[in-house]
C-alpha cells in the first residue's frame, strides 16, 4: 500500500472509532462518564495529530497546490469547530439543542471535508 492508501485507510478507522465513543457519550447522556470522553477525546486529537503529520510529510514531497491548501485549511477549520463545540458539550450542564446539533453537523463536514483532502492528495 502506498502512503495515501494508509492515510485513508487509518483516517478512516480513526473516524470510525471517534464517532462509535460520539456514540456511546451521547447514549450515556449527561453528566457524561470521564474514561469514555477522555477515550473521545484522545481519538479526536490523535487523529488530527496524524492528519498534520501526514499533510506535512506529503508537502514536503511537493509542495501544495492551491486546491490541496484550501481543502487544508477548510478542513482545519472545521475540526477546529467541532472540537470546540464538543468542548462546550462536555464543558455545560445544560445546552441548547443547536449546539449538539451544529457539533454533529461539524463532524460530519469534518469527515467529508478530510477525505476530499484526501483524495486530492491520492491524486498526486
């Protein structure tokens, strides 16, 4: 397998497990239990760690081309609001509706905004 091959293969898997604890949390309901929002956190953040590494890996390689940019930044920045709303999920007792709402809809972009990065770096 070729390194994007194994990106896409551990992204997905990481996606996988990262909404399978979402899951559970949200089946637990609040007060949430710390070892399964640790877990959720820990996914979350090992994921995106492994994403940044591998981006720099393959920018290193060649540098990026302006759609591959984009495609970084906007995922970025919505693994930046779905990490942020899911802070304040687990932050506050009470929260409106919208806010798990927008933190399910973020994730959601999130993923399919990883994997268009993706496969525009699969097509290098």
């Amino acid at each position: 397998m070729g390194i994007t091959q194994i990106n896409i293969l551990v992204t997905m898997v990481g996606f996988v497990l990262i909404f399978v604890s979402g899951f559970w949390l949200n089946n637990t309901g609040q007060p949430f239990s710390a070892g399964v929002l640790t877990l959720h956190k820990l996914l979350s953040l090992a994921l995106i760690v492994y994403l940044v590494l591998a981006v720099l890996k393959i920018g290193r390689i060649a540098p990026l081309g302006e759609a591959e940019l984009i495609a970084c930044i906007v995922t970025g920045l919505l693994f930046l609001g779905a990490v942020a709303t899911g802070g304040v999920l687990s932050a506050v007792k009470t929260m409106p509706a919208v806010v798990q709402t927008l933190h399910k809809v973020l994730s959601v972009l999130t993923v399919l905004s990883t994997f268009v990065l993706l496969l525009l770096f699969r097509r290098r």
